[in-house]
C-alpha cells in the first residue's frame, strides 16, 4: 500500500497571528517575498496586531518581530 502525500497550504497570516510578542521569526524570501509579509502585516494591524518587518542585513531571509 502507498502512502499519500498531503500537500498543505502556507498561511503567512496565521503565523504572524500565532506569535507570542516580542518573538521574532526569520522567513525565507523562497517562502514568501518581503512584499506580501508586509502586506499581512498591514491586514493584521487592522485587527489589533503590531508587526515590524525587516530585511536589512539579509540576503536570504526577512525578519519579523510582533510588537503588539
């Protein structure tokens, strides 16, 4: 008998929104681009969330810190 592959989908917003403050994530830009971690960042301060979102010094990855 073969085993089935699941494929999952990536949630950007449901990560950020599990952080605990203070806590800070490096995500891979093969994952997402800094452009739409940005912009998930935006829709989740919308509902109270605060997020600084960085890639200064980074080749490879993005740095995000929840704030709020």
């Amino acid at each position: 008998m073969e085993t089935t592959n699941f494929v999952t989908k990536k949630s950007l917003i449901g990560t950020l929104a599990n952080m605990s403050v203070k806590e800070v994530i490096e995500i891979n830009i093969k994952d997402f681009k800094e452009y739409s971690i940005r912009n998930a960042a935006i829709k989740l301060k919308k509902k109270g969330y605060l997020f600084s979102v960085s890639s200064a010094g980074r080749i490879d990855t993005t740095a995000v810190m929840r704030l709020k």
